[in-house]
C-alpha cells in the first residue's frame, strides 16, 4: 500500500503525453515564459513528488488511512495531554503536536521518538494513483487508437458515438487533476480561502509541508480537498462524478480534424472550458496531433459525434486557445508547425 506506486505523481499521463512525443519518449516544451522550444522526457516533466499521496496528519485520512500510517506504533502506548489515545484517527487529528507525545512500551520504557515519526512519515496511501492507473492511464492507449482509427477514417462528417462514458470520465478527470484543476473549484477555493479568510497569507513552514510546493494554508486546504474529491471521483461517487454524470446527459463530443499543414499542441493543462466569442460555453481536449475533442450542450442527442476539418488558420487559433489556458507550458509536435 505504502510503496506500490513510484513517487514522481504525473499530473499529466506519460500515455496522454506520447501522442505528441518522438524518438524515444522526448517531447518538445516551450516554456510559457520563454520563446525558446527546448526537449524535455515525458517520463520527467508534469510531476510532483507524492502529489496524490496521503501521509499521516492529513484531515481527509479515513480509518483505514490511520490504521495503516499508524502501525509503526500500534504495539506501544501513546499519551497526550495526560491522556491514553489509542484510536488512530484521533492520533492522526493530534499527529501536528507530536513533540508533545509520550510514546512508551508496555515496559514503561520510552520509544525513541524521531525514530517513529520517521517511520510514520515513511509511509504513504496510494490508492489514488493505483486507482487512477487501473481506470485511466492503463486504458488510455487502447481508446486512442481506437478514436484515431474511427475519427481519421471516417467517409462523412458524423459517426456513432463510441465510448462516451469513459471520454466523459478521463475528460472530467483531466479537467480535475492538472496544477490549475477546474476552474469553477479554484475560484470558489480562492474566493472564500484568500479573499474571506486570508488563509494564503498563512505560510506554512518547510519542515511542516506535506509537500514542498504548498507552502501556505490556501494551497493546502485546496490540496486535500482535491485529493478527498479525486478519491471520491474514482470510487464513482462524489462532486466530480456527479458532475461527470450531468454531463454524459446533458453534453456530447465534436472532433476537430487538423489540417496536413498543423498540428493542435497540448499542455500541462490538457482539459479545459473556455467561453467563445458568442458566449458560449466549450470544453477542449486535444487528443493528438491531428485530432482536437470539443465538448458542448447536446441540444439533441441523436447518438452521433461530428467531425470537422479544419484549415491552418482554425488549427492555430485553437492552438492560441490551448495556450491561453496553460498554467506553465505547452507541448508541440513539430517546431515547424507552430506558432
């Protein structure tokens, strides 16, 4: 449970990413700060160190979560404030004041209290990244293929939809997961955590983060609700898949076919809603190179996808959209082709 799953969280999937990726697994980033194209390995970039990972003192940890994060001191006695607690979950609710824990064998004897916090601190629940592994990432490959076969081949600019379930699913997913995650989440979170409480102007110390980049109460507060969320999401249940669901009714997808001149780029935040022109609401995924998802309201569900081509000049002014909406770089195929 601890160490199933390697450390580095990719935000983005290495399996969405190699859509756009040559020789061997090498991508071409741009900076959203710097003109310069450079060549990054999709294996190192969009990833954080245990991002979806739950440690011990975490407010969202269930039972289960405390039960295992705690097992290092199971076998002992822990006082605090003069008082015997022996339930994991209260032990994880006081895991901030643990300098001022008693820790004892049945003996009497005192535990070596750095020796446990490190082995507390060791562990790690990862059931988000199997989780999302199993349901997503692994199956990524395979529903390219098979959007690329049926939208690159197909003989009219409509074909029956196919499946729409798990499109919704990772469409939403990816909406949720990247660095700038939805955005009518991040508006609400910065509206009552900054703007109400001014809980960013709270900063947490180095030696006290869960991880390094939350480094004040905003940031952290934001991160475990996204963890709470993605873990409810992956259990069919909760805000996102309800969300998701609401969606899969009510919305339908569009695939935008690029021209042999361009290729759509992507970015470290794949998924995303933007408002057009005439104020309307769109989603947008790109899928590869060639192929561009749009999500839209189905005015009528007649059981089709539609597919446009478009020429150099729509490809490059999606591709301005896909920028826009990057939180730190973006992702292209061929230097040639962009801007």
């Amino acid at each position: 449970m601890a160490n199933s799953q390697p450390k580095y969280h990719h935000l983005i999937p290495q399996t969405y990413m190699s859509a756009w990726e040559h020789g061997n697994g090498t991508l071409y980033v741009k900076l959203l700060d710097d003109d310069k194209v450079i060549e990054r390995n999709k294996e190192r970039i969009s990833g954080i160190n245990h991002y979806h990972s739950i440690f011990a003192g975490m407010p969202i940890c269930t039972k289960e979560d405390a039960d295992f994060l705690f097992s290092p001191i199971s076998k002992y006695n822990i006082k605090y404030k003069d008082k015997i607690i022996s339930d994991s979950l209260e032990l994880n609710q006081i895991f901030h004041d643990f300098d001022k824990w008693e820790i004892t064998r049945d003996d009497g004897t005192l535990v070596s209290k750095r020796k446990v916090k490190n082995e507390i601190k060791r562990l790690k629940v990862n059931d988000i990244e199997v989780m999302w592994s199993k349901q997503f990432e692994n199956r990524w490959n395979d529903t390219r293929n098979i959007i690329e076969k049926v939208i690159l081949t197909a003989k009219t600019d409509s074909v029956p939809s196919f499946k729409k379930e798990f499109l919704m699913k990772i469409y939403t997913a990816l909406n949720w997961r990247s660095i700038k995650s939805n955005f009518i989440f991040d508006d609400a979170i910065k509206k009552l955590c900054d703007e109400i409480m001014l809980l960013n102007e709270i900063d947490i110390p180095v030696d006290e983060r869960y991880i390094d980049i939350l480094d004040n109460a905003t940031d952290e507060i934001r991160h475990c609700m996204l963890l709470k969320f993605y873990r409810l999401y992956l259990n069919n249940d909760g805000m996102i898949y309800k969300n998701a669901m609401a969606n899969l009714k009510y919305t339908s997808f569009h695939f935008f076919i690029a021209d042999e001149e361009g290729t759509f780029i992507t970015s470290d935040n794949p998924s995303f809603i933007y408002k057009r022109k005439d104020g309307r609401m769109m989603g947008l995924l790109p899928i590869t190179p060639r192929i561009l998802m749009c999500q839209g309201k189905a005015e009528e569900d007649d059981g089709n996808y539609y597919i446009t081509k478009l020429t150099n000049k729509e490809v490059k002014r999606y591709n301005r959209i896909i920028e826009d909406n990057a939180n730190q770089f973006i992702i292209i195929k061929d230097e040639k082709t962009y801007p």
